[in-house]
C-alpha cells in the first residue's frame, strides 16, 4: 500500500527581524491510508506548524512534503488551492462557520470552491451532514450562532468531509467544548475511521488523543515518540462486540 | 466559482451588513443623483436659451448703435449712441439683395395705464413687416398698417400678459383707450402667448408705429434697432456683410472695427450665450463629480474595513479551497454591486429631482440619456477602481495569515 503522507525531514524555521526560531527540526514519517493519527504535544512544541504544513496551508523551510505521491513544495498557489479544496478537509478549533449565512450553505462552499455545479450540490450536502451526525434538517437553516458549540463542529466535518477528500485534519476539535459533547465528536471522528476515513488530529490533550490508532508525540519540534494506540484498538473492538 | 455563486455571495455578504452597506450606498446615490439634477440644469438653461433666442424670429440679423463716443476718454455703454436713424433702415431697404425684410424698432419702457390699473411694459415703435421678421402673431385685432404710421396714429398692439394685468385675464381690449406715458392710445390687436423666454419676450411689449412712438413717446428721430430677415438661412453670412458695408459707407467708416454699430445674427447671440450655459453644465457637472468621488472613496473605506474584519474568513474561505481569485473577485463584485445599485437608485432620485424642479416652476432642468449612461458609467468605474485595490489586498492574505489573525 502507498502512504497518503510521506515527509521527510521537514524543517520549519520562522524569521522575526533577527531572531530565527525553528519551530520543527526535521522530521520524517509516513501515514497510510485508514489510519486515525493523533499528534500530540504540548503547547510550543510545533504540532499546529505541523498541521498547517500537512493541510497545505504553509509550506516547509526544507525536506519533502509528498502527498499522495505529490510533491507539494514544488506547486503553486492555485494548485494548492486545489489541493485545500478536493483533497483535504480542515476542522478548525474555532470560527468554523462562516456566521451570515445557514449551515447547509456553509457545507456547500468547498463544493462552490471545486466548481460543483449546483443542481449537484444538495443531494452531497445532505450525505456530508448525515454522515458528521446532523441528521435533523431543522438544523440545516440555521446559523452558527443557533447551534451548539457540539453541533457546529459536527457541521465543519461535515463540511471538511464534502468533497471527498483523502485525509481529514482536525486541529484541535474539541478544545472549545465540555467533555460530553468532545466525546460526541471524537465518536464521529471514530466512526468516520472505522468506514475507512484517513483521519489526523491534533491535540494536547492525552485524552482525546487516545481515541487515535497511533500517536505521535511532538516536543520542541522533533518526534519523540511514534507508537500504536493498543489501548484504543481493544476498545473498539469491545464496542463492535 | 461560477457567476450565481458569486451573486448570491455578494447578496449575503451585503445584506448581513445591511447599514454599512446602505450608508456606503447613500455616498454613490447622492453623488449620481446630484450629478443627474445638476447637469440637467445646466442643460434645461442651454435648452432654454436657445429656444427662446429662436423664438425671436428665424434667419434674424439684429443691427444696434454702438457706444455713444463723446470727446472724453469715457464712452457710453453699446446701444446708448443715437447713430442708427431711419435713414439709414430706408437705405438697407433699398440696397439689400438678401433682405427679405426689413423693419425699425425704437423701444423704451414707459408707464401704461387703464383705468386704475399700471405697469411698466416695453413700448417698441415698429413697422408692419415686425410681425414676419420676429415671428410674432396675433391672437385679435390687427397690427400696424402702414397708413396708420404715416398717420401717426396713436394704436397699440398689446401683449397677452399686459392684457392680463392692466385689462383683466382674457378680457377683450380690442377698442378701449390705454395710456402710454400719459398719452392716449387705442389698443387694435392682442399678440398670441409665446410664453417661455424669460429674454425679451413678447408677452409683456406693446407695439406702437414707430412715427409715433418717435414724435410722442421718444422725442427723437433715431432708432434703437434695425431687424432684417435673411432671404434664407445660407444667406444670413452674406446678408450681415452687405448690411454692415452699407451701413459703413453710410456712415463714412472706413475701418470696420471702429464702426459705431453693430451688426449681430441670431446663431452669434445662441452661441455666445449657450457657451455660458454649456460652461455653468460643466461647472454643475464638477461639483456633482466630486462628491461621486467622495462616494467612491466611501465604498473604498468600506471594503478596506470590511477586508480587515473579514480576515479570519478569508482564511478559512482559502483554507476550504477559494482560489485568490475567488476572493479577489468577490471583493470586487460587492463594490461594483454597491455602486451599481447606489446608481440605479441615484438616477431614480435624480431624474425626480430634475422633474420636480422642473414641475414646480423652480427650474428647467433637462435629464438626457446621455448624461445618465455618463453618470452610471462613471459609477461603475468607480466602484471597480475603489474596489479594486482592497480586492487585491483580501486576495493576498496567506491562509495561514488570515487564519492567526487576531
């Protein structure tokens, strides 16, 4: 099987006037297709540079960035765009939603983005929410600040998850929510992975990372631990049974 | 991101802010709707001046005294010398080839009288062929005859607005005494409402034979105009010329320059008069376009505000696939909507104002279409030249950037 993200010895070194700082010091690692990966870390220790770089959304100082057998530090700002927008899917730890208008057109952008032609765009919409848990069309013409603060982060998976895309990234989810509901979406999160979904999660908290398969651990910009989440496959298969 | 995307886009993100966008709004409406009233002022005044200039005869050479020259340094204003005599009509008469006719005017205001009523009217000596020449019918009665200016018969022809004021609205004249600077005169016609011009208009004269008004009203043998009526309109350039050789030689005048005359034709009165007209057009017009542009720059404020409060969701926008094309495009497309509603609604207020004032008597004001499509054109510019510049700093926002921003 090919891996969906191969990163070899990525650097990110951040220029302030005259102070360099090295956020990441080089690392390497691949994730296959299926895996729900958890990078964890303490706060300063890189893991949202990490994210940012593997959502695209920056590019590293050196190393090789491949997605998908791409090599993304040599393609330009529209083709990146295009990456954000079919490939990859963000959930955000806060302002998610876009606040003016309704939750399904909120869904709908990534698919006005990519160029969906709009007769299209429900039947996808409606699929994307019943698939993140917001099975109730009542919601769907609401905005941001009628939902739930659980129920808005299950509306940007939805959104994260309507094009299609080959990895969802989510930084910290649930950091803005009470432990109930962070488990509802971790649950979905979960659930998303056991259909197949390549899931990434960033967080700091060794809780919520436990749902994960593997874990990384970050700290001051070099990995120092890569393991698999025994703990969480037992559970999951205790679940399925 | 196809057009209704970027439509429906716009309307939302415009309507969620329905204040800021109304006030930006506001600065475009006043600025078009100004430019649209104010323009039309300027070429209802054009309009009005060349009618009423028209109104006064077609094909018309007007010849006046020059000013009076006495043997000091200071001279009299144009038309005050008494150089023009009837001598000199009855030569022009004689001698024109590309006179159609001709005729004298010797006019001065004098109290008129009826009964317990007076105004002050414009009292013009003429001759028969006035009403052909000036264009001047009549509603009753009859003009002068020639019989009654070699008679020097004390008859007047009246306008309808003396008749209105001295005798009685639509009352019947024709017969009854009036007194002209307190001399009796019997009215024998009433001249048809040219209305209109505010510039000599012949509502407000009363006509008299000019033997009469010269032994009578004036004291004096001289006249205050000659009026000649070209053969046609391409004969008016030559008919000016033979008018004012004629005259020179008359006069024993060598140097044209110096004549004390002057001779003018009708479109050299339009001209010189809508040159006035046409620069107080673009004088309006300028006014009205600066504040346009103080509305211009109102939008660009705006999108600049808007820009640094939607900066988080620029971010997210790029980070869920927005090209810097999206973006700048959708930036783009809410000013250009601003103005373009803005305008559509200022040529709405525009063109009432215009009508208003024009309805009311205020002012004439004209709204042509070429003064709208250049109000609207100019706002649309406006809107993609304001907008611009903010699209293009929301377009290149980092994601990255624009999703830290604080």
């Amino acid at each position: 099987m090919k891996p969906i993200i191969a990163c070899a010895n990525i650097v990110k070194t951040f220029v302030n006037g005259d102070v360099k700082t090295t956020v990441l010091k080089g690392l390497s690692f691949t994730v296959f297709p299926g895996e729900f990966l958890a990078i964890t870390g303490p706060s300063g220790s890189g893991k949202s540079t990490l994210m940012h770089i593997l959502g695209v959304l920056d590019s590293p100082t050196s190393g090789q960035y491949q997605l998908e057998q791409n090599d993304v530090s040599k393609m330009t700002d529209n083709q990146l765009a295009e990456i954000r927008s079919k490939r990859i899917g963000f959930v955000f730890q806060a302002f998610n939603l876009l606040p003016r208008i309704s939750v399904l057109r909120n869904v709908e952008l990534p698919l006005m983005y990519a160029g969906v032609p709009r007769a299209k765009r429900p039947s996808i919409t409606h699929r994307a929410l019943q698939k993140a848990g917001i099975d109730d069309p009542t919601h769907y013409h609401k905005r941001s600040n009628q939902l739930s603060g659980g129920q808005i982060q299950r509306v940007a998976i939805a959104r994260a998850l309507v094009n299609d895309p080959a990895i969802l990234l989510a930084d910290e989810p649930t950091g803005n929510l009470d432990q109930k509901t962070g488990q509802v979406v971790l649950e979905t999160f979960q659930k998303l992975n056991d259909s197949g979904r390549t899931i990434i999660l960033i967080t700091h908290d060794q809780y919520v990372a436990e749902h994960a398969t593997r874990i990384i651990k970050l700290r001051d910009g070099c990995i120092i631990e890569d393991s698999a989440n025994k703990r969480s496959a037992e559970e999951r298969i205790k679940t399925r049974l | 991101m196809i057009l209704a995307d970027l439509f429906s886009e716009t309307y939302s993100n415009l309507f969620g802010n329905k204040v800021r966008s109304g006030l930006t709004m506001l600065g475009i409406v006043i600025g078009i709707s100004s430019v649209i009233a104010l323009v039309g002022v300027g070429q209802g005044a054009t309009q009005q001046v060349t009618s009423s200039i028209t109104s006064l005869g077609s094909n018309l050479i007007m010849i006046s005294p020059g000013a009076s020259r006495n043997a000091g340094p200071v001279s009299g204003g144009a038309g005050s010398a008494t150089t023009l005599t009837m001598d000199d009509a009855e030569a022009l008469k004689e001698q024109m080839t590309y006179a159609k006719a001709i005729s004298t005017e010797l006019s001065r205001r004098y109290q008129v009288t009826y009964k317990g009523s007076n105004t002050n009217a414009q009292v013009i000596g003429t001759e028969t062929t006035y009403p052909t020449i000036r264009n001047v019918s009549l509603a009753s009665g009859s003009f002068i005859t020639d019989q009654q200016i070699q008679t020097y018969a004390k008859v007047a022809v009246i306008g309808p607005s003396i008749r209105d004021e001295l005798i009685g609205e639509n009352a019947d004249p024709i017969g009854l005494t009036i007194k002209i600077n307190k001399i009796q005169f019997k009215v024998i016609g009433v001249t048809a409402t040219k209305g209109g011009s505010e510039i000599n208009t012949s509502d407000n004269s009363i006509y008299v034979p000019i033997s009469t008004a010269q032994r009578f009203l004036a004291g004096k043998s001289s006249i205050s105009s000659i009026d000649i009526q070209a053969i046609d309109e391409k004969s008016v350039d030559a008919a000016q010329q033979e008018a004012t050789n004629i005259l020179l030689e008359r006069h024993d005048i060598s140097d044209a320059a110096s004549a004390d005359f002057r001779v003018q034709n009708q479109a050299d009165i339009v001209s010189s008069l809508t040159s006035t007209t046409s620069t107080l057009t673009l004088l309006l017009g300028a006014i009205a376009g600066i504040s346009l542009i103080v509305g211009g720059i109102g939008i660009m404020n705006m999108m600049l505000t808007t820009v640094t409060e939607r900066t988080k969701e620029i971010g997210l926008r790029k980070a869920i696939g927005a090209k810097s094309r999206d973006i700048s495009l959708q930036f783009l497309t809410e000013a250009t909507m601003i103005t373009f509603i803005g305008g559509l609604f200022g040529v709405l207020l525009g063109w009432a104002i215009a009508t208003i004032m024009t309805k009311t008597g205020l002012m004439t004001a004209m709204v042509t279409w070429p003064s709208v499509l250049l109000a609207f054109g100019v706002a649309a510019s406006v809107g993609i030249v304001f907008g611009f510049y903010p699209a293009q700093r929301a377009a290149k926002l980092r994601p990255i950037d624009a999703l830290k921003y604080e």
